[in-house]
C-alpha cells in the first residue's frame, strides 16, 4: 500500500458544472490504480478540467495533433523514476487534463454515465503516468486495457455492452 497520496484538481473550464462526486471519484481512481501496482512511497498527481478548446490546443502544443481529445497525460517520471517533491517528500508522478465536455460528449455516445467516463478516463491517465502506452497496439494495449478494467471492476465502474474503445 502507498503511503500518502496527494492528487490535486482544478477546474480550469466553465463550460460544464462538474459534478459532486467527481472529485472524490477522481481520487478513488488514482489510489486504486496504485494500489493495483503496489506502488511505494507517497505521490501526488494533478488533474486538471478544461473544455474542448483547451485541450485542443494542448494536444496540438504537446502532441502536433491539432484535434480535441478526452484526456491528456503528461507523465514526470521515467522507467518508475519520479522526482521527489523537497516539501512533501511524495513522488510527483505528472499530470492528468481532462476534457470534462468531451467526457460529456463520449458518456452519451457510449451510453453510460458521466462518472463511468471519468473513471475510465483518470485510470487509463494514471496507467500512463506509471509508464504504460498504447499507442503501438500489441500486447501493451491489451495490458492496459486489462488493467484499467480491473480497477474500474473494483471500483465498480464496470463497462456496460455499449463500451468500444475508438481510435482516431
């Protein structure tokens, strides 16, 4: 079990009222997920809310794709080395932008709550942010998605038949 886990939000966007819960969903999510990994050491995280645009310019900024996108992660460490934060003495594992208009938009498309989205979301964020990728498919893919579905499960957040994951 970690030690302490800081995961600090800030919502960054007005085009959608987050709802209550969500944070604290959030924060589910990152503990599960390092647990899952039985991850040593205290960490912190940061998610950020923003709206289609932000992340759009973001993505285009980071990424040279010049689209809107669900969720961005910008991961600190490398190869499960993290910089210690002086203050705190915890990790800083990186950080997590979310498009909540986008997670809107995907909720409703896919058929299922705003919540199942988030979740989904801040999980497959915090894979990335411990290293994992699936972006040249294979088996990593395949590991990734394994996990995400084993902590959404846990946090019973399950997928329902409509859930397909698209690439773009």
């Amino acid at each position: 079990m970690s030690d302490k886990i800081k995961v600090i939000i800030s919502d960054d966007q007005h085009t959608v009222k987050v709802p209550s819960g969500i944070r604290l969903l959030i924060r589910r999510c990152c503990h599960a997920v390092l647990e899952m990994e039985q991850f040593k050491g205290s960490a912190e995280i940061s998610v950020r809310f923003v709206d289609n645009e932000m992340i759009r310019e973001l993505n285009a900024q980071h990424r040279g794709i010049d689209r809107e996108t669900d969720v961005l992660s910008f991961p600190l460490g490398e190869d499960g080395v993290y910089d210690l934060n002086p203050d705190t003495g915890a990790y800083m594992l990186g950080d997590i932008v979310i498009s909540v208009q986008k997670a809107m938009e995907q909720a409703e498309e896919y058929g299922h709550t705003l919540k199942r989205e988030i979740g989904f979301l801040t999980v497959h964020s915090m894979l990335h942010l411990l290293g994992y990728d699936h972006v040249n498919g294979g088996l990593e893919a395949v590991r990734m998605r394994e996990k995400e579905e084993q902590v959404l499960s846990e946090l019973e957040l399950q997928r329902n038949g409509n859930y397909y994951m698209t690439e773009e």
